[in-house]
C-alpha cells in the first residue's frame, strides 16, 4: 500500500492535491482513500491532506502515521512543531520539498535518514505541483493518465512539476501492511484549568495552544484606536473566536497578536467602529 501525506497552508491547494493524486491512483487501477484534514479552516493555517492506495482493499482508517511519501508544499512549516510534518519518517519514508534551496540543504538542516527531493517553485498552485511530482516519485501514474485528471491550466503545471523530478520516478515504495498488534495507545495530558472570569477560560499548561503563535498565519491586523473606543469590551472579546482578546482593568480591549489570527470578526462586530484591519506588513510593532 502507498501511504502519501501532504503538508501546506490553507490556500495553496493542498486538498485538490490529494484529491489528483487519489484520482490518478484510482484511474491507474487502485483501490483509494483521500482526505483533508483541517485545523483552523482559514488562509495561511496549517493543513494536510493523506492519500492511501492498494491493489486490494484498504481496511486501515485515520491518519496516517508511518507514511511511504511526505510531501511538503511549504518549507515554513518545518519550523511549526504543530504541523507534524516529520512525524513518522523512517529510513524508507521520501520528503519531497517544495523549495528554491537544493536538496542537500534540507537534508543536511533536517538530518533525516530518508530520501529527500527537491521540487523548485514556479508558476501554479504549489498543491497541484506537488501532485504532479507526487505522481512521478511513486512511479505508478503514468503522464498521460496524469494529464485526464486536471484541467488544462493545472495540467501543465502539473506536468512541469512531473518532469521536473523524472530523475526519482518510481522512488517511493509500497509499504508494508501495519498490524493491529503493533498499535499504541495515545498519550493523554491532563490540562489545569483556571476559572473564567471574562469571555473565555485560558489555559496555562505548558505545551497546549497558547504555546502555538497563530498570530504567524495574520495577513490583516486589527488595530484599535483607543480614542474611538466606547469600553463595550464585552461585545469584542465574547465573539473572537479564538479568546485572543483580553479586556484591561480600565475596560478596555487589548489584542493578543500572538495568537490573533486575523479573522476580522472584531472589525465586523465594533459598535463605535474602533477597529480598523491594516495590512499586517504594514505593522509597525
């Protein structure tokens, strides 16, 4: 069986990269499962998408964790521990890489013990590049079988990208079947809890998400303007979505860019319009 994890942002195609690569398996003969799996849904957030094929039937469910093929559409994300990117590489795993920096770079930054392949950037969606070089790795899609399953803009991306890594055809192995006598139970952590006070509880312990930076994922930065602001702080901080407004002793709002993600519901919802949304580029904290 073929195990393949793709890794990205929301936006760069990760799902329609699965969604190809499971289609061109499946028109090659395969018995297929693809999937996305979503954190936050939003641009920019962290995603991956798993495809599984066989010549028989496939009986395993869930993620994948011992995967044949890792391909990682966006190189920020090996400095995001959350993503698991690496999770599960063995010697026989391939990374695939969407990357300007040569091959021997990453591995050399990754120390990882596997195969590692180099796809350079170029015009297209990186998710529909990396199937495209998905489907040559595993070296049982032909190009022509390739090119029914896109359209004719993704196609020539995605045979660019087929090309691009012909030298490594077929260098992605079947893996072996995982047995159900080797499964080991998930750790579990238990979670302090404070009391809630005001909007929405935190959580303090070590190695939850407040030790994860979404504010990293903000393309737009809500800004208050403290002049404009009326003090309804309840209103703000109640419907962000994900707690990162506090409310000061003064009852005033006060943003968490750490871990604002820049949904702009605050904007939406400011009775006296207080919050404006400014590129965060343009940021000058």
């Amino acid at each position: 069986m073929y195990r393949v994890r793709f890794h990205g942002r929301g936006g760069q195609g990760i799902k329609t990269a699965g969604r190809v690569l499971g289609t061109a398996f499946f028109r090659a003969g395969f018995e297929v499962q693809d999937a996305p799996v979503y954190g936050a849904e939003r641009r920019g957030a962290p995603m991956f998408a798993y495809v599984r094929a066989a010549r028989g039937p496939i009986r395993e469910r869930g993620l994948i964790a011992r995967p044949d093929l890792v391909v990682v559409a966006d190189e920020t994300l090996f400095s995001v521990p959350a993503a698991g990117v690496l999770e599960g590489i063995g010697e026989r795993s391939v990374l695939l890489v969407h990357t300007a920096e040569k091959a021997e770079t990453w591995r050399r930054r990754l120390s990882i013990p596997g195969p590692l392949v180099a796809l350079p950037p170029a015009a297209g969606f990186a998710g529909t590049r990396c199937a495209g070089a998905a489907a040559q790795l595993v070296g049982r899609i032909s190009r022509d079988l390739l090119a029914t399953v896109l359209d004719q803009e993704d196609r020539e991306h995605a045979l660019a990208a087929f090309d691009a890594v012909s030298g490594h055809a077929g260098i992605v192995r079947e893996g072996a079947p995982v047995s159900a006598s080797d499964y080991a139970a998930p750790e579990w952590v238990d979670l302090p809890l404070e009391p809630a006070n005001v909007a929405a509880p935190d959580i303090f312990a070590a190695a939850t998400s407040v030790e994860v930076r979404t504010g990293l994922w903000r393309t737009l930065r809500p800004e208050i303007d403290y002049a404009r602001c009326k003090r309804c702080s309840w209103v703000c901080s109640t419907l962000c979505p994900d707690s990162a407004i506090r409310v000061r002793a003064d009852g005033a709002p006060e943003i968490d860019y750490d871990h604002c993600k820049g949904c702009m519901i605050c904007v939406a919802v400011c009775p006296p319009h207080a919050i404006a949304a400014n590129p965060e580029r343009e940021a000058v904290s």
